[in-house]
C-alpha cells in the first residue's frame, strides 16, 4: 500500500508540477503571482474537449489547445498586465489575476453548463503491475511529458538567446532595454509558453478528476505549494516541489486518520507556510541580497 500511494503520488504531482511550471514562467517574466492560471489550465481541458467532441483526436487537440491559450494568455499580458507592471503596481496586478479567476470560472462554466465531462485519454487505458503496484499507462505518460517539458524548459532558459533574454529582462530590465532587448516581447513568451504548459496540465488531469469548471481549484492550491517549495525562480524546483507535495498528501490522506480525503487541501498550505519560514526562497531558490 505505501508504494502504491508513493506512485499515484508521484502521478499527481507530476501534474502539479507541470502547473506549477506555467506559475514559475510567469513569475520569471512579469515579477507576478498569476492566480488566474489554474482557470487558464481549466480553459485549455476545455477546449480539448470541446475539439474531440467535434472529432478531433486527443493529441491534435492538445496541439490546438496549447496554441489558443499560448495566444490567449500572451493578450492578456498585453493588454492586462504590461501596463500595471511598467507602473510597479504589485497590489492590482493581484487583484486583476483573481478577477481574471472568477471572471473565467463564470465564463466556462456559461459556456460548456456546470455538468461534468468525460475526456478522453492522452495515453489510452490500461496498467501495468510491477512488483504488486499497478501504474496506469496514462499515469507514465503523464510523468514522462512533464520530465519532457521541464528538460525542454530548463533547456530554453540555460542555453538559448530568447532564454538568456528572458532572464536579462528579469533581473535587470533597465539595463535590458539599453542593450536592445524588448521586455515587452520576452513578458509575452513568458506568459505565452505559461499559457500552453497550463493547456497541457489541464488536458492531463482532466480523466483524471473528470472535467467540470470546479476541477482546477485544488490543483492551483498544489501547484502554488509546488512552486513555492521548489522555487519561484526554478523550472527544474517546480517539478521536483509538484512530486514531493503530490507524494506527502497521497501519504498524509492514506495514513494520518485526522487528515483523510476531506483536508488533504491543508497538507498544502502547511507546505506553503514551512516554506516561507524556513526558507522563502524555496528548495532551489537563490536568496536576494539587498543593499541598506
């Protein structure tokens, strides 16, 4: 039973990381928290659906749901964010995410009706059993194109040009600008690649949980546990922070009688808080050195 839950653990919290990827590219681009990205990742299961109940296999779906919330988040950091971050103003940018939040929940929810869906599985059915534990061929999956993602990811950050100048735009945006480099363009990659990493989490967990427009909820919880653990700064940290918060509530839920099914949501926000006393910069973060 303890392996068994160490790997759905570690099912989940590939999905947890892969959501908390898309709040880790967005914080590297723009210095936000997007607490609307759980309902951007709920728009792209969304529209995968939508796609597949037209006829279009699941993978080509994907493809174009990853692409319509890349362009989708990519305009709201035109014409939502840019101006409230060239202006320093931290609060209201807070304030429009969770108004995007809402405002997006409503809209799906007017959309596709409040009734749950069933989606279709990126990586077929069935399981294999090794050693006593079964592992579901979409559970592999799952862990393997989120590997896939953050190898890609830490990839762009590390060794390519757009990389490099998405990180010079970040920490030194001034000096950025005189060397010839847009931050305006590189906030727009960021928040685009966010936009279709979260198109990705969102279609992975949806036969998961089923779809309704409720499902992404607690994953954002999870995923900002992820994120924080890890590092705000870190691609490789949100990935290592998903699994680790995704194996510690599998277990908490199975053998900590007090917590059950019903407040695995709190084993979240305990990471959350012990993260940002212990160690705010999160497990592969750098700490800031400020002058006086």
């Amino acid at each position: 039973m303890f392996l068994q839950q160490v790997v759905d653990g570690i099912a989940t919290g590939a999905v947890y990381g892969a959501l908390a990827l898309a709040i880790v590219l967005v914080y590297r681009a723009s210095r936000t928290l997007n607490f609307a990205q759980g309902e951007l990742a709920l728009l792209g299961a969304y529209v995968s659906w939508q796609l597949t109940a037209w006829g279009v296999p699941i993978w080509g779906a994907l493809i174009a749901s990853m692409a319509v919330l890349a362009l989708l988040s990519a305009g709201i950091e035109r014409v939502l964010v840019r101006p409230l971050v060239r202006r320093h103003q931290h609060l209201p940018l807070i304030i429009v995410s969770l108004g995007l939040m809402i405002a997006l929940n409503a809209l799906i929810g007017w959309v596709w009706t409040y009734q749950t869906k069933e989606m279709p599985a990126l990586f077929g059915a069935g399981a294999f059993v090794i050693g006593g534990v079964s592992v579901s061929r979409q559970d592999v999956g799952i862990v393997f194109s989120v590997l896939v993602v953050a190898a890609g990811l830490t990839a762009l950050f590390g060794f390519t040009r757009v990389g490099l100048r998405m990180r010079a735009a970040v920490s030194a945006p001034e000096s950025a600008e005189l060397s010839g480099i847009s931050t305006g363009r590189t906030m727009s990659i960021g928040w685009a690649i966010a936009g279709a990493v979260g198109a990705l989490a969102g279609t992975m967990i949806a036969p998961e949980l089923f779809l309704h427009p409720g499902m992404m909820g607690p994953v954002l919880i999870y995923a900002f546990a992820a994120a924080t653990l890890g590092g705000l700064e870190s691609p490789v940290g949100a990935l290592v922070g998903g699994v680790a918060v995704g194996v510690i509530e599998n277990l908490a839920g199975s053998y900590l009688p007090a917590v059950g099914s019903e407040l695995k949501q709190v084993v979240a926000l305990l990471i959350i808080v012990a993260v940002l006393l212990l160690r705010p910069q999160g497990i592969f973060g750098r700490r800031e050195l400020v002058r006086a």
